[in-house]
C-alpha cells in the first residue's frame, strides 16, 4: 500500500501541489492501481506465445519475428481522400480554429 509520504512524493516530481484531501484519495487509487497489477504476477503464461514475437529458452522476448522490410505502394488517392473530407478550400483541408480570435 502507498503511504501518504509516497504520494506526496510522487506529486513532487510530477509538479503538482495536492492538498491533503488529494493526498488521501490518491493514496487509495495508487494502491488500488497497485493491487491490480499484483494480481497479474498471478497468471500463468507459460503457453502463451507473444503475439509480437516469442520467448526464448533464457526467457528473453525475441520480437525479430515480429519485424518485416519496409515497402512503399504506389498509388495516388489523393482525389479520393479529398472527396471524402466534409469542408476544403482551395485544395486545402478545412478544420476549426485551435487558436482563440
């Protein structure tokens, strides 16, 4: 279980100021958080294959498998792409203001 003195350090790195109302209730979700993942020490895995590559006889993960050459596909869609786009102006995509005016 994490302590209030842990939390607080945790806040301290992230840069945050909690008052001490936070600090009780992070307390709680850091250990529930926690206890989940202890419950996944729990699994047997033993068959089970990665699917982004395999485990080796040391235990290691090998993920050469999961690798492959890069290819580049030729085609131009780019009308396609236009035709489904809701807004566009002069050949460029329209999108709302992130900026306030």
């Amino acid at each position: 279980m994490i302590d209030k003195k842990e939390v607080q350090h945790i806040a301290n790195l992230a840069r945050l100021y909690l008052e001490q109302k936070e600090i009780e209730k992070m307390e709680k979700e850091l250990s529930l958080i926690l206890d989940y993942f202890n419950l996944l020490k729990d699994v047997d895995v033993e068959d089970v294959k990665a699917s982004f590559g395999s485990i080796n006889t040391q235990g290691n993960l090998s993920i050469k498998e999961a690798t492959r050459e890069d290819s580049v596909i030729k085609g131009d869609n780019t009308k396609e792409i236009l035709e489904l786009i809701p807004e566009k102006e002069n050949g460029f995509v329209k999108v709302k203001s992130i900026f306030n005016k």
